[in-house]
C-alpha cells in the first residue's frame, strides 16, 4: 500500500478530510492533492500529518523498541 494510501485512510479512520491536512500543513489544496497523487511527502510533512491526526510515527524495532518522531524533530519553521 503507498504512503498516500495509507494518509488517505488514517484520514478516514479519524474523520478529517484532506483540505483540512493540506490547510494544517500551510498548502492549497491542490497542491495536496499533488503531493497525494505523486505520493511526495517529506519526513516533516510525515511527522505534521502524524501530529495532526493525533498519531504516533515511528521506527518500531520490536515490541519493546520504539523511536518515536515528533514535532520536535523538525530543525527550523520551514525545514524539509
């Protein structure tokens, strides 16, 4: 399944709509629908949409081995 799949139904399961993301993420819908399309989304884009569904993203290792990415680990207002 591609990653914009995946956005699409994480979309779903919470009830939010993908203007809602792209206004969330400061872009226009069309250009959300771009980034959808071309599944071109950057690990800060990841993280924001994590953060914006209330989701946690993650490297899981195992069951006991999480490395949990935040909002804190985007360096700069406007860093890719």
């Amino acid at each position: 399944m591609a990653i914009s799949d995946k956005i699409k139904a994480l979309l779903s399961l919470k009830g939010k709509k993908s203007y809602e993301l792209a206004e969330y993420l400061g872009i226009t819908p069309q250009a959300m629908r771009n980034k959808l399309s071309r599944n071109s989304f950057s690990a800060s884009d990841l993280i924001k949409i994590a953060n914006f569904l209330n989701c946690d993203l993650a490297f899981e290792i195992n069951e006991n081995q999480k490395i949990i990415l935040d909002m804190s680990d985007i360096k700069g207002k406007d860093s890719e």
